[in-house]
C-alpha cells in the first residue's frame, strides 16, 4: 500500500483476511427484515458495538451512505447517522479500530471533504478511511436537490473530486485545479492527515467503469461477489493488473451477511426466519426499483435470488452456519484473493459475540488472522 507507514495500513497488513462490521450506523443495518431484534442504530447501540469490535481485535468499521429509507413497513434504513460525523465519535470512542466514512461525491466540495477527513484522521491518530461512493439511488438525491448524473459522468466527477481532495492533503504550497466539475484557486488546507500520510481509499462499485476508477485511485475495490465464487479470482486478477496499469496495488473487500449459530441447522433457520418469511418485502423491492435492478428481461429467477440476497444483507453474500462452516467459507473466499469481509449482522450487539468467540479463534487457527 501507497503512502507512509500509518496505524489503518499495518492494522490491514497485519491480517491475511481483514474483517469489519458494515451498515451499523443506519437503522436495520444491512438486513431488510421486519423482525423485531432487527438493528437500532441508535448512538449508543453504535458506540457500545464499536468499543465491543475494537476490543475483539475487528480491523474496521464501515457505515453506509444512506440519507433516506428504503420505505416498508420499517422505513428501513430510515434513520441514519451522516458517516463523517458518525466516523468522529467512533474514533473518539475507539483505541485501534479504522473507521470509515462513506462519502458522495456529489454532495461535499471536496476542499470541505478534505478538511472533515482530516479532522476524523487526526481524532483517530491515523484510523480514518474514505470509502467513496459517486451515487447510486435517484430518489435520495432528489430529497437533497441534487441532480444524480448519468453513470459516466459520476466516475469523471468523482476523478476531479478525488484529485482535489489528495492534492489538498498533500500539497504544501497553495494549488490551482481548474476542471470541468471542479474549479479551486490558492487551495491550501492545515492541517493534514495524521503522520503526514494520507488516509487509506477504498471505492465501491461493480461496473467496468467503477473497477477502472478503483484501479486508478482506491488501495482497496469494495464489491459485490457473485453467486459463482469461481468466477471471483479472475475478476480480482483483471483487477490487479487494470491497477499495475497504474504503477499501483489493490486489494479487494466484499460484502458478507453472517449467520454463526451452534448447528448449521439452527442458522438456517434462523436466515429463512429473517431473510425469507420475515423480509421486509416492499422496503426489498424499493431497493430493486431505486438501484435500477428491475429492468425489462431481468429474468424473474436473477430477481427473486436478489430479493433474498437484498433481504438477507442489502446483497450482502450470505455466510450461513456453524463456526466451522463460516469459517470454511471465509477461508475460501480468502483463497479466492478476496483480503477484507465488510460484515452484517441481524443484530450486531446479540450476535457479533458469538462469532467474536466462536469463530475468531478458529480464524487465527487457520492462520488467516493474527488475534
Ligand atoms: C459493496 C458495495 C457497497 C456500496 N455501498 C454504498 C453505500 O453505502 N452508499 C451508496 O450510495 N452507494 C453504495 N454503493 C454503490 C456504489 O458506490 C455505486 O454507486 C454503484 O455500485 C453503481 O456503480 P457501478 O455501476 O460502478 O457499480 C455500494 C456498492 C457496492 C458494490
């Protein structure tokens, strides 16, 4: 990884497989489930899960950017915390723990982006990461007033915003950036980021154009995996070499909703209980329609398989078992080249010590993590 030695590289570099908990500061978290254990993600709920991850040795902490709910019958993801600010009170709160923030581009001027970074960076002596995100739901921009522009646009929006932001990290002479986004004149910010490094990037998407622009700019791709993991490897090698293209390294991380319960049979249950026979069903198909899913001759088998994936973990791929199932499939994702796991929980505070004492240990056994 790129840049000087900092506490959020070598927490990564210190595991094969690096794991985090993900969506915990929107309400529901990542599972679109009416059951009544689903996720409050109150203040309190997040700062008591986060101190709980810190002392268990989790490498990060990813919040969604989420600004509005998904509807349903409970709104879900509603009620939601803005992650730069959220990401500062975590830090605060925690001793070695990464925390993200999941930032718009189209909604922060990226001097300002670049200011509140550094003040969560400096809070957090070094743990802060940005997760950049260039838009994906029309309706939650329209609440903001904001046009969401057409795809390719978003990616030539988000190149301006992202050299304006590293340039004002790391210049320290007053600079000029005259884009077609963005235009910055005797651009000069104080302080920097902690230890005069620059915060680890991580980009989300799926599409060609998403992964070029994670090649280019991100020290981690964070994607979706597909149904056939086989195809996995291939697409992170085409990755890797779009990024050498570059002069640069990336790594992968992806999305996983967890179910660890003492008999394969129980966690079964338990996911067809929340995902299947308790799916918050309209809020479920209000994700499909807004991320534009619902295309004609999406054939209704793609659409019913993402139906569950949504209600299961927001198209988290699910892990469903006992410690040594989960622990089987986190291995082979690992082997697959996949180097972090962005976690959902139904219910981080009661099931996050489960896995924390179960499937841990047998982790550091297979020799994927050191604690
Ligand atoms: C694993 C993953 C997590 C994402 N998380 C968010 C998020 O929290 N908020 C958001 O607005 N978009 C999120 N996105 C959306 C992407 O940033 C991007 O807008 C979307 O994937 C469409 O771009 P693409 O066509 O390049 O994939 C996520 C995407 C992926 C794959």
């Amino acid at each position: 990884m790129r840049g000087c030695p900092r506490q959020s590289r070598e927490q990564l570099d210190r595991n094969k497989l690096s794991l985090g908990l993900f969506g915990v500061n929107c309400s529901g978290g990542l599972a679109v489930t009416t059951v009544p254990e689903r996720w409050d993600a109150s203040w309190e709920n997040n700062q008591k899960l986060a101190c709980m991850a810190d002392d268990a040795g989790i490498d990060f902490i990813l919040p969604l950017g989420r600004w509005k709910g998904y509807g349903g019958v409970t709104d879900h993801n509603g009620s939601n915390f803005e992650t730069l600010t959220w990401a500062s009170g975590i830090l605060a709160s925690t001793r070695k723990i990464i925390a993200f923030g999941t930032v718009h581009v189209p909604l922060f001027n990226p001097v300002v982006a670049a200011k509140q970074m550094v003040t969560a960076d400096l809070i957090g002596q070094g743990r802060f990461g940005l997760n950049i995100v260039c838009g994906w739901n029309s309706d939650e921009f329209d609440m903001l007033g904001i046009d969401l522009a057409q795809h390719e646009d978003r990616y030539n929006q988000g190149q301006e915003w992202i050299d304006v932001v590293t340039r004002a990290w790391s210049c320290t002479e007053p600079f000029d950036y005259d884009g077609k986004f963005y235009q910055v004149h005797k651009t000069d910010i104080h302080p920097k980021p902690y230890g005069g490094g620059q915060p680890i990037i991580v980009c989300a998407g799926n599409s060609h154009r998403g992964r070029e622009f994670a090649a280019r700019n991100a020290d981690m791709m964070f994607t979706n995996i597909g149904t056939d993991l086989d195809e996995v490897p291939g697409n992170i090698s085409a990755l890797k070499e779009m990024a050498a293209a570059y002069n640069r390294d990336i790594r992968v991380f992806s999305n996983v909703a967890v179910v660890c319960r003492p008999s394969k049979k129980e966690a079964d249950e338990y996911f067809q209980y929340y995902a299947v026979e308790n799916a918050d069903r309209d809020a479920v198909e209000n994700m499909i329609v807004g991320r534009g899913l619902n295309k004609p001759g999406v054939p209704e088998e793609r659409l019913q398989e993402f139906r569950i994936r949504a209600a299961g973990g927001n198209g988290a791929l699910p892990i469903v078992g006992d410690p040594d199932d989960v622990v089987a499939m986190m291995k082979r994702l690992s082997e697959c080249g996949i180097s972090a796991l962005a976690m959902g929980f139904t219910n981080y505070l009661e099931h996050f010590p489960y896995f924390r004492d179960e499937v841990l240990p047998r982790l550091v056994h297979e020799g994927l993590r050191t604690e």
